[in-house]
C-alpha cells in the first residue's frame, strides 16, 4: 500500500494587496513531500506574488505559512533558504559575471570563506571546505551534463541553459523544496523534455517543488496535484484530470 | 637629480599610493560589491579630519583655528582613528541607507549625503574649523625623525607604499575568496543571491563598513602628509575622479583600478598641471571635470569592463574520475 503524503508546506488564507487591487485574497492549500505541486490559473491570477510570499520575497498583509513544521511567514528570503526552501526566478537570474562553476559554488551553504575574517585567514583556512564544495558542484554539473559549460560565463548561456543553471544553483543548497517560477519560460522543446525528465528524477529522490507553469500539457506530465488560482484566489484542487474538468476551472480560463 | 625634482617625484608618488589606497576601497564597494557610493569622498573626508583633530593638540581661546576632540596623539594612532571614524559613519550611514532602499536610489542617497556632508563642515564653524579648513597638521614622526624635508619626503613615501600594500594584500584576500564571489554574485542578481541564502544586507554593510575604513585612513595619511584639510579638498566631484579610475582600469580587478589610478587621477590630472594657461586662470582645472567625465562616459559607451576585465574564478580541474569513491 502507497504512503500516505505528508504535507510539507500550508499556505493558510494569504492576503497581500497593492492598493486597492487584491492580488492574492485569501488562499490557501497545501504541498505534499515528495510531490511536484502545479500551481495554475489564467494571468493575474496571483501565482507569481503567492510565489514570492513563500519565497519571502514579498510579505503578506495576513495569513500564514508553515513550512517542515515551522512558521515562515513574513521571514527574509535567505533564511526561508537556510530553512531548506529555495525558489527560481520566471526572468533568468543568473550570476552573469560568474562562471557557471562559480554561480554554483555561490549557493554552497556555511562556507567558510564567505567570513571576512575567514577570507582574510586565506585559502590556509577555506581551501579544503573550497575544494569540497568544488567536487560537489562537479558532480551536479556532472548530472545535468553541463560540465563542458562549467568555465563559461552565466551570461553567455543561452536562455534554456540559464534556466537549468538556477535549477542546478538551487540543487546546491541541499534544498528540500523547490519553488520553480515558470521553469520552462524561453526553452527550446528538446531542452524542455530534458529539464522535466530532471524534475521527475529529483521528485523520485524525494524532492519536494511547487511550479507555476502555463504550459498545461507540461503541468499534466509533471504535477500531482494542481492547484488553480484566479483573481487571487484558490479556486480549486486535485488531479489534472480533475480539475479540467471542473466548471469553476473552465469559466475562469474562458473569462481569464 | 636635483632636489626639486626628487621632492617632485617623491610627492607624485605619495599621492599615487594614497590614491590607490582609496580606489582599493572604492573598487570593492562598487566594483565588487555594486554598491554606488557616490559620497566616497565623504569618508574619506570624515578619516582626514579625525586624524588632523587628534593630533592638532587640545584647541584654546586664541587659538587661530577652531575644532572639536582636539588631542596630541601619538604616531600611528591619529590614522587609526581616521580609519575608525570613517568606519563608525559608514556603519550609520549603512544601516539607515542600505537596508531597504533599491541601489539606484541608494545612489541618489549618497550623493546628497555628500552634498550635505560638505555643507556642515563649512557652515559648523565649531566643528572643523568652516570653510578655512584645518592647516599646520603635524607630520607624524617629524621631530623625532630628525631628517631634512626631501629626505622626510622619501621615507613616508616608503611609509605610504607599506600601507597601499597592506591594503592591497586585506582587499585581494577578500576578492580571491568565497566571500568576494558571493559579493560578486550579490552585484550581478540581489535577488537570486538572498534566495540561494545570502544575507545580502549583512553582506552590503559588512563591505560598505570596510571600504569606509579604507576610505578614512588613506584621507588621515593624506592630510597629515599635506599638513591641510578643508571642504575645498573632498567636494563631491573627487570621487567621480575615483570612479573614473575604477571604470578605465577594470571594475573588480584590483590590478585594473591601480593602473586606473595611475592613468587618471595621477597621470590624466598631473600631466594638465604643465599645460600651458589658456584662455584665462582655472580654465584648464575647470576643463579637467569636464574631462573626467568625458572619460566616464566613453569608457562606459565602448569599453566598459575597462582595460582589465574582471577575471572570473578559475578551477583545477578535477583530479581523476578514478580519485572518487565508486557507487
């Protein structure tokens, strides 16, 4: 008999307006372990902001979030990081200036080089920890076939390359969940069916993400379950094939 | 070579190693870090004055020139105070500007603070002496040296080398390290930097705090050389003049931004001092500015990794696929 999921992250009843316009009003739902959470709806339904209110980039005028057991809501973007979660950006936010080795080895957690006493202690002092977050950067390089780019500056990638570097970026972090802001925005189709055999890997090792995509048939291959947003709000949830054909789903697609 | 030469020469080089000094400083909270400091030249200000006060001696009824904190203290403390001092603003000016305003108003934020900044030392007369400035500064180590003024001129000349050096080794450990790349992935996306987890506020600070430090002890070096400092010596304008060298060197390249500073605020600056007067007095000093920024603007429009690009990190390649551990 299959496990039962357990939830890793609770959005509960998040409020955040500009003005007078309420860009989220009131969601809610919840992510499983292990699972790749869709996160659907028409433009302007709120997913990016909802998005950014986890990641902590935005802070939310009410509600709550709890991630791994613990509260998150309103805390800075690197400690929701430190916490294990980390998000993709929907434009490339690569290093630009820095190698893709380099944008890698960024992410690597509690180095302690990244001091100032500890830079001005010299390589004596960081070299070995240096030489280890090296191989591990290696090996995810290694995974994702990238090694050949591994000099390359990030800014030279092309648009699908960038996309996977802050996959690979986030990888390094050790996270337990992703946040993927429209991953497959700007990739060409061979690369798209490469990053979601990836994905799906990364799920079967345990990975727990959420992704706003608008890509349907990608959202159908890849999340179980979706939930649908529109006008801020979390209109529905559950399976692809559920929700597709729910009436409330379809008026907002139509009237989106 | 005679001794106007040499006094010529040893002068030149004081102010270039100065120089280097404050652009080292300025290169790691701009080009590094990306932070736009346009009130640069405010701390360096800020550690001139500390380091005049505190070895000017206690000021008296009488006394020509007026200050605050006057003290006599001994070599090398004034120029550690310098350096404290501009450290001390940047850490106020850091937590209240650099926290949550975007960079570009940042920017707009420095640049009135150094607006302001030379207005209060002009117009608080109790403070630093007004718009006269501070003069008769004492030489470190001057009396006790027993040396004539060329060969005085020499030996800080090495003295000022020791220090650009040692400024040089402190800023070159933090750009060679893990810290300087999180630094320069901080400049080039903020937002990706804090969600991979870096705390890009105490990030900021910490290199604001230092490059102000920096900042203070090349200006407590440099007037205690000059034996002078008022307002008239760190308007605004100076530190486009240590901009400009960032950008024509190569921003986040330290070897860059020396050659910087030798081409501009040394040589570009030094060479027109033997132009011939046109036009009328000042016109060549007033063309100077308008040159500097000439210079800004062309290096930004064709060239704008300046003359040594920024070098990003490189790796030994890995050892063996055999060295790891099989699965």
């Amino acid at each position: 008999m299959e496990a039962q999921p357990k939830p890793i992250l609770a959005v509960s009843d998040v409020r955040r307006d500009y003005g007078g316009l309420k860009a989220v009003d009131g969601a809610s739902f919840s992510a499983m372990q292990g699972r790749i959470t869709g996160l659907i709806g028409p433009n302007g339904a709120g997913k990016s902001t909802l998005i950014g209110i986890i990641g902590g980039q935005i802070k939310p005028n009410a509600g709550s979030i709890t991630f791994d057991g613990r509260d998150i809501t309103g805390l800075a973007p690197h400690k929701i990081a430190g916490r294990g979660m980390v998000r993709t950006f929907q434009l490339s936010a690569e290093f630009t200036k820095l190698t893709v080795l380099e944008n890698l080895l960024v992410a690597a957690p509690d180095q302690k080089g990244e001091s100032l006493l500890g830079a001005e202690l010299s390589r004596l002092y960081w070299g070995r920890n240096e030489a280890a977050n090296v191989d591990a950067a290696r090996d995810v390089l290694d995974r994702f076939e990238m090694t050949p780019k591994e000099d390359e500056l990030a800014g030279n990638l092309s648009g699908g390359q960038k996309r996977l570097l802050e996959i690979m970026r986030a990888l390094m972090t050790k996270p337990t969940m992703l946040l993927l802001d429209e991953p497959f925005a700007g990739v060409n189709p061979t690369l798209a069916r490469q990053i979601e055999q990836y994905l799906l890997d990364l799920r079967d090792e345990g990975l727990s993400m959420i992704m706003v995509e608008h890509e349907l048939a990608v959202v159908e291959r890849l999340c179980e379950p979706v939930v649908v947003m529109a006008q801020g709000k979390v209109i529905s949830e559950g399976s692809m094939r559920d929700v597709s054909a729910r009436k409330e789903v379809l008026d907002a697609y139509l009237v989106g | 070579m005679t001794d106007a030469m040499q006094f010529y020469i040893s002068t030149l080089l004081i102010y270039l190693f100065i120089d280097i000094m404050g652009v080292l400083g300025l290169n790691l909270q701009f080009g590094v870090a990306g932070i736009i400091n346009f009130a640069y030249i405010v701390f360096v200000g800020v550690g001139a004055y500390t380091a005049a006060v505190v070895s000017l001696g206690p000021d008296y009824p009488g006394n020509f020139q007026h200050y605050m904190f006057g003290a006599s203290w001994p070599f090398p403390l004034p120029i550690l105070a310098g350096g404290v001092a501009a450290g001390l603003l940047s850490l106020v000016v850091g937590v209240i500007s650099l926290r949550r305003l975007r960079s570009d108003y940042q920017a707009m934020v420095m640049l009135v603070l150094s607006l302001i900044a030379t207005l209060v030392a002009s117009n608080a007369t109790g403070l630093v002496n007004g718009p006269a400035g501070l003069a008769t500064i004492p030489q470190p180590l001057y009396d006790q040296l027993g040396l004539n003024p060329l060969e005085y001129q020499w030996v800080y000349a090495g003295w000022c080398l020791f220090l650009t050096v040692l400024v040089f080794l402190f800023v070159r450990a933090i750009t060679r390290s893990p810290l300087g790349r999180t630094l320069r992935a901080m400049r080039d996306n903020e937002r990706a930097a804090s969600a991979v987890g870096k705390n890009v506020t105490l990030l900021r600070l910490v290199i604001f705090v230092v490059g102000g430090v920096i900042a203070g002890i090349s200006g407590a070096v440099f007037a205690e050389f000059i034996q002078a400092w008022s307002p008239g010596s760190w308007l605004y304008p100076e530190t486009f003049v240590f901009l400009a060298a960032v950008l024509v060197g190569g921003a986040a390249n330290n070897w860059g931004v020396i050659l910087g500073t030798l081409l501009v605020p040394v040589g570009f600056l030094e060479a027109t001092r033997f132009l011939p007067p046109i036009f009328y007095q000042g016109f060549i000093e007033a063309m100077q500015w308008v040159c500097v920024g000439l210079l800004i603007l062309l290096f930004l429009w064709f060239r704008p990794n300046g003359i040594f690009p920024e070098k990003p990190g490189r790796f030994k390649p890995r050892a063996t696929a055999q060295s790891r551990p099989a699965e």
